[in-house]
C-alpha cells in the first residue's frame, strides 16, 4: 500500500528547543492515523509542517508522494489536501457561505459543485441558519465546523485535522465521527490530533505517540494497545505512569 | 484598597513591559531607549522652556494675552491628545480585569493602575513639564498670586485624562456587539478627523477675509476713479499725489478700525468659548489671576476637579458592568414568542441568488477573481479597511480644497499636474492599507498558504480587491479638478489611463511592502501590534519613494508641455495617445513582474504568517 504521509528525520527547533527532532512519519493511504502526544510535545508544528505552514529545521517531508518542501510540487500537493489547523484561517469578515464560495474557487471547483456541496455541509453541520452571520460573530464551535466545512469542500485525499472536537458539542461531534469514518471507509485518509482519547479509540486504525518532539511509537491500533486501553498504553508510552504526584501536605490536610 | 495588590499590579505591569522588550530584540531596545532619552530631553526642554516664557516673555503682557497663550497650548495638547486617542481608540486595558475577577484582588487597584498607565504618552510627557514650566515662570514673572495656576493646571489634567478614560471605556462597552464595534468606530474616527481639520475648512471659508477684501475693493475703485480722472484731464497732475496719498491713508485708517474692531470680536467669542467650553477654565482662570481676579481659578480648579472625581467614577462603573456582563445580558424574552420562530425560519438563504463572491471578471484567472471579490467583500465590511479607505476622501476634500481655495489661476496646460498630484495623494493616502495586504487578513491568510492557489493569482486578487477603490477616489478627484479647475477635454481623457498606471505602479510597492515587512494588525484597529522598527522603517521609506515611483505616468504630459512651449509641436493632443502607450507598457510590465513577485511570497509566505497571526499581548 502507498504512503499519504512519509518523514524522514523531519526536524523543526525554534532557537535551541527541539520542537520535532527527526521524526520518521509513514501513514498509509485510506488509515484513520491519530497522532497523540501530551501537550507540546511537537503535534501541532509537524501538522504545520506537512501543511506548508511552517518551513522545516531539516529532513525531508512527502505528501501523497509529493515533496511539499518543493513550492510547485507543495502547490500540486495542496490541490488533493484539506486542512484543518489548530488557529482556523476564517476571514473574519466573510459569512459561511461566502468563505466556503472562496474556498471552491481557489480549488477550482465548478459554481455549482460548490453551492451544492456547501448547502450539504452547512445544513450537515448545522450552520444554515446563519446566512447573515459573519465568521468573526461565531461561537469557537461554530468557527471550528465552518473550517472542517471548508476542509472537505474540495473533497480532497487526504485530511489533516488539528484538534477537529475541541469546542465542538456532543451532537455535532457524533456528525463529525460518522462523516470521517465515511470518509476514510471510501479510502481517503485522516491525519488527526486531539486530546480525546475516546475518540482515537473508536475511530483511529493506527497511531502515533510524539514526546518531547521524538516519535517513540508507531503503529496499528491492535499493535499499540497491547491489550490495554489506549488511555493506559498512552501514559505508558508518554511516560505519565511514572510521575508519581508529589505530595502536598496542605491540599491533604483539613482545610483551612 | 489593599496596598499589597496595588504593589503586586504595579510589579505586573513592570514585568510584562520588559519581557515585551526583551522579545522585541536587542534592536528593538536600542531604538526605545533612544526614543525614552529623546523624549525625557524634550521633557526637560519643555520645562525650561515654559518655565522661561512665562518668567521672562510673558510677565509683562496683558491678561488677554496671557489667555490667549493658555488658549493656543490647550488647544495643542488637545489637538496632540486626540491623536494619541485616535490611534488607540478603544480602550486597550495594560491589565485586563477579567485575569482578576475570580481572584480575590481589589478591582480598584487593577483600574487605578490601568488609568495611570493610560497618562504614559508622548503628549503629557511633553505637555505636563511645559504647563507647570510656564506655570512656575509666571510665579516668578507676575507674582505669588500665579501660585494657583499650579492646582488649576493639576485639575485640568486630571478633569481631561479621566474624561477620555470614560469615553474609552464607554466605547469597549457599545464594541461588545462586533457589527456596532465597526459602525463605532467608523463613525468615531471620521468625527476625529473631522473636527482635527476644522482649522483647515475655516481657513477655507475664511469669514475674516470678507471685510479685508472688501476694504482693498474700496481702494482699488477709488484708485481707478482716480487715474480715470487724471487721464479724462479732470484733475491737474500735481491733484494725482496728494489725493492718491489720501486713499492710502483712509485705507489705513479703516483697516486699523477694523483690525481693532476685529480684536475685539475675537476677545470677546474667545471670552464665550472659554467659558463655555470646561477645556477654556484653564486660559480663563490665567487671565483672571493675571488681572488679580482668583475667582475663575479657583472655580475652575472646582469643576476640572469635579468633572475628573465623576468621570473616573463612571469609568469605573462602566468598567464593573463590562467585565461583569451587564452589557451583554440582554433582555430575557419569554419562551416560544413569536420571534423565536421568526429567527428560524426566515433566515434560510436563497440558494439561488449570485452573491458578489461568485462573479468573474473577463480575462482575469478564476483563482485571482476569487481573492479579488473576496477581498472586496472583506474590505467593504471591515471597521479597519473603512477608517484608512475614508481618509483619502476627508483629505482629498480639505487639502483640494484649500488648493483650489488659493491657486485659482493655474493655466488650463498645467492643470494636468495637478490631476495628477491629487491621484498620487489618494494612492498615497491607500498605501498603509495596500502596503500591508495581508496584515489585515490575520488568521485568514493561512487559508491562502494552505491553499493551491499559484501565488502571482494571490496578489492579483488582492491588488484587484484595492482597484474600485482606488478607482473611485482618483475620479472623484479628478470629477472635482474639472468642475473648479477645468481640463482640456485631451487631458481629461488622458488622465483617465493615468489612473490604471498610478495604481499597477502603487501595486507593484505594496506586493513588495506586504511580502518582506509585513505588520500584525489588531482586530478592529488600524494599530499595529508587536512591532518591530526595520518594517516600520521600510514603509517609511516606501512612502517617501512613491512620487519618484510615479514619475513615468506624468512623462506624457511633461513631454506635451516641453514640445509646445519649444514651439515644435502645438494644438496636437501628444500626452492622450503618450498616456495610452504608458499605460499599456505598465500592465505589461506589471503582469511580467508579478509572476517574479509571485515566487517571492511564496519562498517568505511562512515569515508572513508568522508575523501577521502574532498576537500583542
């Protein structure tokens, strides 16, 4: 099976900190990948990186066989990829339809694929109702279905989802679980951060474990679990089983 | 309030500056260091300098006078004043009070803190030495009586700073809807601008001027008559002097009527305005003391004090209900009313309906008309792009006016220049808004570097989102110019190409502006966050090479106005069909350049972004 995403020692520090220290990424096209990590450990920057977000301190990236460190073959790339990053990119003075019309056209798509699919997405979503509403009047959760919205307009291959349920409420997240299982059932591929745990769990078949800006595990679901619930081999891996909390005699105590 | 809190407020804000300093770089820090020497020796300056006017320049004027003085350093501090005011309108809190509800901190320091940080400006570093200079000076200059200009000026201080903290706080209260925080700041912005050039339109109108002009029409009548005489052989020649010589000196006499009559009118709207507007207290109370009179000081003094006890006490009111979300309750509506279902239902979109973001423009690649219509859409709503987009009209009405106003007899050959002036002053006016392109879309632009769209289509649409705008502005100065000052048809016309050129050539700066020194721009605010000095220089720079950037559209006619004044070409119309081919010469030359231009933001398109989503703390 093809790669979507292949590292090789892929490398970003911001002055002497190592954010991402030479990470060797293979996801296989038409895998739910969950990239896991506690926080800082580098997610975020290698997302950034693999979109063309942030330039890389070394190694060598490729994106559906594609180099994306190449401004024409990045450009190539950028056709057959929707993203998600962890700050949006909304025009605060645009209204949904509006920004997701701009999306379809810097796609390319034709004016009424992109009616017709915005229509869906927005009414899936449950933003239709807010035809008048600009981005910057938007709830964090509102903003965050806007970006996934416009992330699965141009119907790309693969999918890069910076903490996609962050602020997103329970119903919407049920929608947004079903859509993406769909999604990579069809065999297009997700590249997924978050902190719900549960939700890697259900949905992810491989995943990542980043620390420290070091890649320590790599695999399938089944492989990575070992038997345990990812949560346990998550703090195993991530070493949060070691930390044995200090005690505090006067949160202990009788309160004062 | 608790000492311990108040220290603890004053530590933070001292930390939080050097930290800021620290990560602004080493340059950064030279240059504010530079800046803070600068301004602690106009400080020092500003001292001596009152100080001396008023012990040695002003201990023997009149009382009126002395108003006057006071009148004129009011009216400059208020003046510097609501600049600074203009370019921070909303309140920006040094330390926002929603970090301390939960905590159980006095609010009151927190407020007390954030007032007193909010004096630190360019304006009452200088102004504040200066007044209580001139205020000791004229201690020493008039007398112990003078003493009390010193609380009347402490008063004036605090009525007038505790008055603008209010109204700050008033205005981030009314910005908690973000649809009215546009509407207000428009609005707000264009009243600053308006009244700061006030002078200006009353310089235009000059009702002064009427009686002087009508005197000089009385002596010119009268000189005529009288050389009319002289020639009709109805006066002797050696009648021609002496009666020449008494026009002169009746003219004399009545201006010096007038001149006196005219001061007198001054005083007394002066008198008026200072006492009815609570900024004139001050130049009043100083008249009153120069005249042995206490009693306007010390009224004064009462109600700056007043005014400033109350205004703080509103602000702090205000500031309670903004961070305790009164402002943004609402009213409770009863369940299932008639507008609930209203809301639900009507606002379904025609899915039908064209909107502006969907149109092509001929001949333009898709992606480009994207970003151009987008862009547009954005700009047309955004408070930020509306103040920079309404400068160039207030200026372009006051500066063309007053042009016009004093420069009537410019011949019809040359007008074109000056056409051409007033287009580089609206593209001048645009270039902070085009020069920092991609400032103003924020969070935005990661949507244009995530995107797949080739570069040069980027800046196409961008430049292309500016052009109705920049369209409009230079047509309706030109509209103008021909109605006051009017062109020949041949020129008119050829200023019409003119108007492509100047902005394609405006364009191909700002695309360089945008890409290597770019600015973080806060929401809402034309107020450039985190700034760093080489950007801020680089513009300037851009600034000062912009008429030299626009030499090749006025070529034509340069080149029309030398061959007719040589006499070798006369009565053709050279600069329409010149303008043309410029024109034509600067699309080609500026689609060539933008393919270069292209590449450019996409090998920095990652520095960019990193600048333009920092936020300021």
């Amino acid at each position: 099976m093809s790669l979507a995403i292949e590292t090789r020692q892929l490398s970003r520090y911001f002055n002497d900190f190592r954010a991402v220290n030479e990470i060797n990424l293979s996801v296989e096209r038409g895998t739910f990948y969950g990239f896991l990590g506690p926080n800082g450990a580098g997610k975020s920057t290698t997302i950034k990186m693999l979109t063309g977000l942030l330039a890389p301190s070394g190694g060598e990236m490729l994106v559906l066989g594609k180099n994306v460190s190449d401004p024409k073959e990045a450009l190539e790339v950028k056709r057959h990829v929707g993203v998600i990053p962890e700050n949006l990119s909304l025009f605060d003075n645009l209204t949904a339809r509006e920004f997701l019309t701009f999306v379809g056209r810097m796609y390319l798509l034709p004016r009424d694929t992109v009616r017709t699919r915005s229509n869906e997405l927005l009414e899936l979503l449950g933003l239709d109702n807010e035809d008048k509403k600009l981005t910057l009047e938007y709830s964090h959760g509102m903003k965050k279905k806007l970006a996934l919205a416009a992330a699965l307009l141009p119907n790309p291959d693969l999918l890069f989802l910076d903490e996609p349920f962050e602020g997103v409420d329970a119903v919407t997240s049920r929608v947004i679980r079903d859509l993406l299982a769909g999604y990579v059932a069809r065999g297009s591929t997700v590249f997924l951060t978050t902190h719900i745990l549960e939700i890697v769990e259900k949905l992810c078949t491989h995943v990542g474990i980043i620390v420290r800006g070091c890649l320590v595990e790599q695999a399938s679901m089944e492989s990575i679990r070992q038997g345990l619930s990812l949560e346990d081999r998550f703090l195993q891996v991530a070493g949060g089983d070691e930390a044995v909390a200090p005690k505090i005699s006067w949160l202990e105590g009788a309160a004062s | 309030m608790n000492i311990e809190h108040f220290r603890a407020f004053t530590w933070l804000r001292w930390r939080i500056r050097i930290n800021q300093l620290k990560r602004g770089g080493i340059g950064n820090t030279i240059v504010l260091a530079m800046l803070a020497v600068s301004l602690a020796a106009g400080a020092t300056g500003a001292l001596i300098g009152g100080f001396s006017v008023g012990c040695f320049v002003l201990a023997d004027v009149s009382p009126t006078i002395l108003m006057y003085v006071w009148d004129g350093i009011v009216a400059g501090f208020l003046f510097s004043w609501m600049i600074g005011l203009m370019t921070d309108l909303q309140r920006t809190d040094s330390l926002s009070l929603d970090k301390f509800l939960h905590l159980p901190v006095s609010l009151r320091s927190a407020f007390l803190i954030n007032y007193l940080s909010s004096l630190a400006g360019m304006t009452m570093i200088l102004f504040v030495p200066m007044m209580f200079g001139l205020s000791l000076g004229l201690v020493f200059g008039r007398g112990a009586i003078m003493l009390l200009m010193l609380p009347l000026v402490t008063a004036f201080f605090w009525a007038v700073t505790a008055v603008t903290y209010q109204f700050q706080g008033w205005l981030a209260s009314m910005m908690g809807n973000p649809r009215r925080r546009r509407t207000i700041i428009g609005g707000v912005t264009i009243s600053f601008v308006l009244l700061a050039q006030a002078p200006n339109l009353l310089n235009i109108l000059r009702p002064w001027g009427r009686s002087e002009t009508k005197i000089a029409n009385e002596r010119l009548e009268k000189v005529t008559k009288l050389s009319e005489d002289l020639q009709a052989k109805l006066i002797k020649p050696e009648e021609y002097a002496p009666k020449y010589q008494q026009i002169m000196d009746d003219e004399k006499a009545n201006r010096d009527a007038h001149d006196k009559q005219m001061d007198q009118q001054l005083e007394v709207y002066v008198r008026l305005l200072n006492m009815v507007l609570p900024p004139g207290w001050l130049p009043l109370g100083a008249d009153g003391l120069a005249g042995g009179n206490p009693l306007p000081t010390l009224l004064g003094t009462l109600g700056f004090s007043l005014i400033g006890a109350g205004s703080l006490w509103r602000a702090y009111r205000t500031t309670l209900r903004l961070y305790t979300g009164q402002f943004t309750a609402g009213s409770v509506t009863a369940p299932n009313t008639p507008a609930v279902v209203k809301s639900a239902t009507s606002a379904k979109p025609d899915p039908n309906r064209v909107r502006l973001v969907e149109y092509e423009i001929s001949w333009i690649p898709e992606q480009a008309a994207g970003v151009a219509f987008a862009g547009f859409r954005s700009l047309t709503r955004a408070p930020e792009a509306k103040m920079l987009l309404v400068m160039p009209i207030i200026f372009g009405v006051i500066f063309g006016g007053i042009f016009i106003a004093n420069a009537p007899s410019i011949p019809p050959a040359y007008r074109p220049f000056l056409a051409f002036a007033g287009m580089a002053m609206m593209m001048f006016s645009m270039q902070q808004l085009i020069g920092n392109q991609f400032g103003y879309d924020r969070a935005g632009f990661r949507a244009f570097v995530m995107g797949p769209v080739p570069r040069r289509e980027i800046l196409m649409g961008k430049n292309l989102s500016f052009f109705p705008f920049a369209a409009t502005f230079c047509l309706i100065v030109l509209i103008g110019i021909q109605c006051f000052l009017p062109m020949r048809v041949d020129h008119l016309l050829g200023c019409l190409p003119q108007v492509i050129t100047v902005f394609l050539l405006m364009c191909l700066l700002a695309n360089l502006l945008s890409i290597f020194a770019p600015l973080a721009i806060a929401a809402g605010s034309t107020k450039a966050t985190n700034v760093r000095l080489l950007p801020v220089l680089i513009h300037m720079m851009a600034m000062m090479c912009l008429p030299v950037l626009f030499l090749p559209a006025i070529i034509p006619f340069i080149i029309e106005i030398t061959l007719s004044e040589l006499g070798w070409l006369t009565g053709v119309p050279l600069a329409l069909g010149l303008n043309v081919i410029v024109t034509l010469a600067t699309v080609w030359g500026y689609r060539r350049l933008l393919t270069w231009q292209g590449d450019l933001l996409q090998s920095r398109e990652q520095r960019i972004l990193e600048v333009v989503t920092s936020k300021g703390e």
